[in-house]
C-alpha cells in the first residue's frame, strides 16, 4: 500500500523522501515461522548499556564525525569553485561530493536524537532530485530551505544533479558555471546547499562528540522510548530504504513491472550500486556492532543471549546469512543502475527479492524476540 510518512507534526505533512514519493507493498513476505525461547530473565540479563556504548562510540559517533568532515570538504570544494571554476576545481568538486555521498551511507540510519530534532535524512538525502523546483530556485536567485517544495531540491539530490547533470560532459557542465546566464545565481544555489548541509552535520556530530551519547546510553530499557527501540527502529526503516527505494521502486517491484530507471539515488554522477552495497555494509555492522575497533557487542549478541530461533536454527545465524545472500545480489547489479534497470530489470527486481528476504528476518523475527515494536508508520503487511 503506497502512502507517505509524517515528517514532523508542524512543518510537514506528508514525506519520507519524496525518493520515488511513497513506501511501497511487501505483501509477498509470507507468514513468519520464528520460535525463542526468550525469558524475561534472558532478556534483562542482556547488557544493553555494554551494547549502546559500544554503538554509540565506535559507530554512530565516528559515522558523523565523518560525514562532518566529508560535508565540510565538500563545501570547501564548493568555494574554491566558484572563486574560479575550471576542469580541476569541477573534477575535484565531484571527487568531494561522490565522498560524501558515500559516507553518507553510512550514517543516515541513525536519525534519532539530535538528527531526528532536525529531520536530518529528509533535508540531506530526499531523491529523486526536482529538477524544476532546482532550476526555478536557480532562476529566481532566491532559495528558502525550509519550504517543503524545497525537499528534492537540495541537499545530495540536488547536488547530484547540479554537478553531473547540467550538461554532457564536463567541459558542457563548467560552461553552466561560467559562461551560462544563470552561472552566478548557480554558483550561489551551489554554496548555500553544501553550507546548509556542512551546518545540519556539524549540528548532529557537535552533539553526539559532547552530551547526547550519555543520554542515548541511560534510556536501556526495551519500551517504545528507550535507545535500543529507537536503533532497532531506524535499523529496520533505513533497510527498507535501501530495499524500496534504492533497488525495488526503479526496477518496477511496486508498479506492476513499469521501471522508472531515473528515480535510482545519485541518477547523474551513475555510482547508485557502490550507494547501495556501501549502505547494505554499513547496516549490517550496525546489526554486529562491528567498527573499525572491531566486532563489539551488537543484536546479534542480543539475540543468541535471549535464543531467538527461526524454524529450529539460529536467527542470528539465519539473519547473517541473509546478510550475505543480499549483499551477493547486489553486487550482481552493475553501474549505471538505471542503465541495467532498462537492459535487464529481471536482474535487478530479483535483487530487491533477495533483499525482501531480510525485511521480515529484522522487522519482524528480530524485534519479536527482543520484544521491541515496530512504531514507525507502518502497513506494508510484513
């Protein structure tokens, strides 16, 4: 069933990411066949503050603290730009922008906190890009970030489109910077969306590297409100991204076979499979609390403490295994995706198949064993 999600309750009405506009049907899931033998005790014996300091610091800090960077980079690309736009100043623009994109996958699934106080995955990552709001915004010199017309014409989107698809070829895109009508109104749009971006991460990373993660570590409990809830949460919604909207909506899977080849994340700068696989690997470290400090303690912990079993094995070796099967399917899908989506959507919807497979593992094996609730907006039927 198509629908939209609510934002926040003043400012927006009706959005997730108007990414291919709605959340789509996962009614082909089946029934679930997930047995535990979770006791209450198990489940309280578990050490969930062990769990969320491990997260907290050694994944979700240092996933903003980079994507600060990355924005800040980016912004700093965007300067020396339009000081003097030439070949080398755009080549390295676009080198900055494909860097922070790719961070970016790995830190938008940890919209809680203080990314959730600013809606920090709408404003950053809303695609398809709208590519007449953007060039109207161009147009008229002005620009107000906090209209909702405004969503898709900014943040990573919108700078997807102003970097690689304005023109032909570089030498076509840098003439929209320099010789155009509109160049200077253009190197003006470009600046404040990197300069809003830059300042949404710096927000976002400046609280988690200060007070919030001891806030983040006290709220242990299981109930709707407390930390582990949230993660599991955003965990399992920033899956079905990634399932729905990254692979399934372009290759057709909700519209009865009809493609939309340009509605893939990153349409113009063509890297939406590395999106994809970087955002899969970043959501399955997440799930074994594994950084660049190691495996710390993760769900998957959580789930052998408390036995959750699927048809008498393991669910979290069944949850792995799944993991590794979709990660296999995606990586048959080839860049430009929206290239392959024309050529062999089979190829492609038979990804997002594999894909679904987890959805019903995490969303509803997964938080069934640890008695977590699903309290996002919710009626796919999975």
């Amino acid at each position: 069933m198509r629908k939209f999600i609510v934002l926040t309750a003043i400012a927006f009405s009706a959005l997730v990411l108007i990414q291919s506009c709605s959340k789509s049907s996962d009614n082909n899931t089946g029934p679930t066949t997930t047995t535990t033998t979770t006791t209450t005790a198990a489940n309280n014996s578990f050490d969930r503050k062990a769990m969320l300091t491990n997260m907290s610091t050694n994944i979700i800090v240092p996933a903003y603290t980079a994507f600060q960077t990355a924005a800040s980079n980016l912004d700093a690309a965007v300067t020396a730009f339009n000081t003097s736009p030439d070949a080398v100043k755009l080549s390295a623009l676009q080198t900055a922008f494909i860097v922070a994109y790719k961070q970016w996958q790995t830190t938008g699934t940890f919209e809680l906190g203080p990314a959730a106080v600013i809606n920090f995955r709408v404003n950053t990552n809303t695609y398809p890009a709208d590519i007449n709001q953007i060039n109207a915004n161009v147009s008229s010199g002005t620009y107000n970030p906090n209209l909702l017309a405004n969503l898709a014409a900014k943040g990573l989107p919108a700078l997807d489109f102003l970097l690689f698809g304005v023109g032909t070829d570089n030498t076509a895109i840098l003439s929209q910077y320099t010789t155009d009508v509109n160049a200077a109104k253009r190197k003006t749009y470009l600046a404040a969306l990197t300069t809003e971006m830059k300042t949404n991460a710096t927000t976002v990373a400046t609280a988690w590297t200060s007070t919030y993660p001891a806030t983040f570590i006290a709220a242990a409990g299981t109930d709707a409100g407390s930390s582990t809830a949230l993660l599991v949460n955003e965990l399992v919604y920033d899956y079905e991204i990634l399932k729905n909207f990254e692979v399934g909506i372009p290759a057709g899977t909700q519209s009865m076979g009809i493609t939309y080849p340009a509605k893939v994340q990153a349409y113009y700068s063509k890297i939406s499979v590395q999106l994809a696989t970087a955002h899969l690997t970043a959501l399955q470290n997440l799930y074994l609390g594994k950084s660049m400090q190691g495996d710390g303690i993760g769900l998957d912990d959580y789930l052998n403490k408390v036995n959750a079993q699927k048809a008498g094995t393991s669910l979290d070796a069944t949850v792995k295994a799944q993991f590794a099967a979709a990660m296999a399917k995606l990586q048959t899908l080839t860049d430009p995706l929206s290239d392959q989506i024309k050529s062999s959507p089979a190829t492609v919807s038979a990804a997002y198949t594999e894909c679904q497979k987890l959805t019903v593992l995490l969303k509803t094996d997964m938080t069934s064993a640890l008695g977590i609730l699903i309290n996002y907006g919710d009626n796919d039927g999975d």
